[in-house]
C-alpha cells in the first residue's frame, strides 16, 4: 500500500510516497516542525520582510497515528511537538490524524480547500479543561470542510487523578459532536460519566456514521440514538447494556442503513417495533452469547438485503426462516434478493 503526496515551489514538484513500514510521514512532520521553528526565530532577528519563505504546495497529508519516539535509520526523532502549525497551507484538500495539542485547531479555517479532515482527541493525555474547548475550537474552525470525522479516545494508560472529570468532560464533547452541523463521522471509545440525552439543537446534527465502544448506556440511550435525523451507520461494541434491554421504537432511526451489535455480552432482549429502521439494509450480530432471539420486529423491515450473524448460541438457526417469512409484497423476501451468513 502506498499513498503519494505532492509537493511544489520550494522543492521542485517533487512526489513523496509513504510506504508500509517507511516513517516518511514522521519526517514530513519533523520537516516542518524544524522549519516553522528556523523561519520564527530568523523573522526575530532579521524581520518578516527580510525572510523569503518558500511554499509548501502539499495537497494530502497524512500525519502519524501517535507522536512517539520514531527511529528512521540509525536516528531517533521525538516528535511529541506541541507547536506544529498547518497556516499557510493553502493547497491542503486531506488532512489525516489531526491531532490537538499537536497542531492548533485555529489553522483549521485557513485552509480554505480543505475538503477531508479525521482528527483524533486523546482524553486524559493532557488537562481535561482543555479538550472539550479544543473540540468546540474544531467544530468552529472546520465549518467549510465538506467531510469531518473525529475519533474520541479515553485513553486508559494515562488516566489522571481526575478520571471522573475525564468521563464528564467525554459526556459533554459526544453532546457538542451530536448537535455539530459539519461532523460526518464520530467515533468515541471509553466510558462516559452520563450519555447524552436527547435536546432540540440535535436535530440539526450532520451525523452519518457513530461507533461507540466500551461505555455503559441505558435505554434512554437508544432514544438519543434513534432522533439522529441523518444516521446512516450505527456500530455498538463491547457495550455494557443496563437492564439487559433494548429496543427500538417506531419512526426511530429513520435513515439507519447499517447496523452492527458486537460483544454485547449481556444484551438479553432486543424489540424492534413495527415502522422501525424503515431503510435498514444490513443487519450483523456478533458475540452476544445471551441475546435470546432476533427481535420478530425485523419481518416489518422490508428493505434489509443482508443478515450476518456470529458467535451466536445454536438457537439461531431457525432465524434465518422467520426473517424470510415477510408479509406479501416484501422483496426482500425472495431468496434472490437477500443475503444470509450464520457461524457458530
């Protein structure tokens, strides 16, 4: 797998590749981290009007998943900068693993061509008072980018004294991503102090895809989830279900396309009342050993095309006659039209 990056100006229209096992991204960032630094410091000391600045005409730029040590070669670069800014940048469209502090969300409405930004927030690596305004910072700065996705991670190898306030301060960051205009795609992956109910900004919320990950939620949980007016992919995993229930109720999740239950160890119960998921098209359910049953429900949902279910005790293997039995005039009825894997 390789991806390129364009360069121009300054250095000669030259075409990077990163390379499975190549740290050439580590060192773009070193890159211009060193020469944000030399340009500051010569400005200082000669002036801005004396300093020629070339231009960096990157268009993607794909930044480390972590800012570790990083050994190219026979050196080591510590990359754990705090001061790496992107202005100026004015030929960026991509932008991967945007990372505060790393980078500053302020140069985020500079780049006026940015058209795709994943960015990812480390809760707990640094103070918690300054995550969520740094979160509210992006979601202000990235209004005109077309497709924004965030990646919230509770990390729990560095947990603060304060892990109570993490959680809290986790709580009201999903609350902001939720009524956020411009966020596409969120995905959250630790617990949470509370999850956010419902409120009227969220009807507003831009949505497309939700994972969360190792949380506790309740039913009214569900009932947050289902009035995301855009929702089109919904993956619950490793989730702690209070009261062992959930259902889904009619007119919820009215744009729901995917859906995927994973290691939900202690889900016992799950009803889909009649008008629910009315656009579901696949459905997948793995490792929950104590849900008892697909939820009769699904036969009212006549757009699913696909059923993938694994890890799941033997008394599923009538499931996949009851999903079939719809009601006349249901094409995903007919064998042709829809898909079924099952595996122990």
């Amino acid at each position: 797998m390789s991806t390129s990056a364009n360069f121009g100006g300054g250095l000669t229209d030259q075409k990077l590749f990163i390379q499975d096992g190549l740290c050439l991204a580590h060192l773009v960032v070193f890159f211009l981290s060193f020469y944000q630094e030399m340009v500051s410091s010569l400005e200082k000391q000669f002036g801005s009007k004396r300093v020629h600045k070339f231009s960096v005409k990157l268009r993607h730029f794909y930044l480390p998943a972590t800012y570790s040590d990083c050994m190219v070669g026979k050196f080591t670069l510590n990359l754990c900068c705090k001061n790496l800014r992107l202005k100026g940048l004015d030929k960026l469209e991509i932008l991967e693993n945007f990372c505060p502090p790393t980078c500053s969300s302020q140069d985020i409405s500079t780049l006026k061509n940015l058209r795709v930004l994943s960015t990812m927030v480390f809760m707990g690596n640094f103070d918690d008072e300054y995550s969520p305004i740094e979160i509210h910072r992006l979601m202000a700065n990235s209004g005109h980018v077309h497709c924004t996705s965030l990646n919230l991670v509770f990390n729990k190898d560095m947990l603060t004294p304060s892990a109570a306030l993490t959680k809290k301060k986790l709580s009201d960051a999903v609350g902001q991503c939720f009524s956020s205009r411009n966020l596409q795609v969120l995905e959250v992956h630790g617990p949470l102090a509370n999850f956010p109910k419902y409120e009227a900004q969220y009807m507003y919320a831009s949505l497309l895809k939700l994972k969360l990950t190792t949380m506790e939620i309740e039913e009214y949980s569900m009932k947050t989830l289902e009035r995301l007016p855009n929702l089109r992919s919904l993956h619950l995993r490793d989730l702690n279900i209070l009261g062992k229930e959930m259902r889904c109720k009619a007119t919820g999740f009215g744009q729901l396309r995917f859906l995927r239950f994973e290691c939900l160890h202690n889900l016992e119960k799950w009803n889909v009342d009649e008008g629910a998921m009315p656009n579901l098209l696949v459905l997948t359910i793995v490792c929950c050993p104590k849900l008892e049953m697909v939820p009769n429900g699904l036969r009212f949902v006549k757009t699913l095309r696909e059923l993938n279910i694994a890890s799941i005790p033997k008394e599923f293997t009538n499931i996949r006659d009851r999903i079939l039995t719809k009601s006349a005039g249901n094409s995903a009825g007919s064998e042709g039209n829809f898909h079924f894997s099952y595996e122990i």
